[in-house]
C-alpha cells in the first residue's frame, strides 16, 4: 500500500467518523419527536426549544453532507492538501562516468 492509497484510507475513515458523529445528534433528536408537533404548530417563533432543535438537525446534516464530500473527493482534497507540501525538485543531474576530456 502507497502513501497515497494510505492517505485515502484515512480521509474516508475520517468520513466514517462524519456518519458517526450525524448518527449521535439523530439520537438527540428523540426528546424532540414528541413534542414536534407542537413546535411546528406553536404560535411563538423563535423559542429555545425550537431553535435547539433546528440547529440539532442543521448538525447532523452538515456531518452527512461532510461525510459524503470526503468519501467523494478523497483524492482532491489530498492533492490540494499537500500541493504546497511537495516542492518540485531541480531535474536529477546524471552521475554517469567522467567524460574523456576531463582525464585528458
């Protein structure tokens, strides 16, 4: 395995974690699914509670669609990632034998 298959391998296990971490706000969302109908129907806007529960799932989408742009664009973002990382190198000089000139 290459260095870059490696690096891959980590971002998408990286991506992994993104579901992961999506699946544990979901288990938040539970205390909300009784009440939801309530707070869909609530004549006052902007209540804590409501807006706990916005941002609870405005978390969990920005972890899935996180975890599907890594999974997508491993290998983009890893070329973007270490472009500045990787300085290009002078062309290699041949260390073939000294010519015949130089032991003339």
């Amino acid at each position: 395995m290459t260095f870059r298959q490696f690096s891959v391998v980590i971002v998408r296990l990286t991506a992994l974690w993104c579901f992961f971490e999506a699946a544990l706000e979901a288990t938040s969302l539970v205390r909300y699914m009784l009440v939801l109908p309530y707070l869909l129907t609530s004549p006052r806007y902007g209540s804590p509670f409501q807006s706990d529960f916005y941002m609870l799932v405005i978390r969990a989408g920005i972890y899935v669609i996180a975890g599907f742009a890594l999974i997508f664009n491993a290998e983009k973002l890893l070329s973007w990632l270490v472009k500045d990382a990787v300085q290009k190198q002078p062309p290699e000089t041949s260390r073939l034998a000294p010519s015949s000139a130089e032991h003339a």
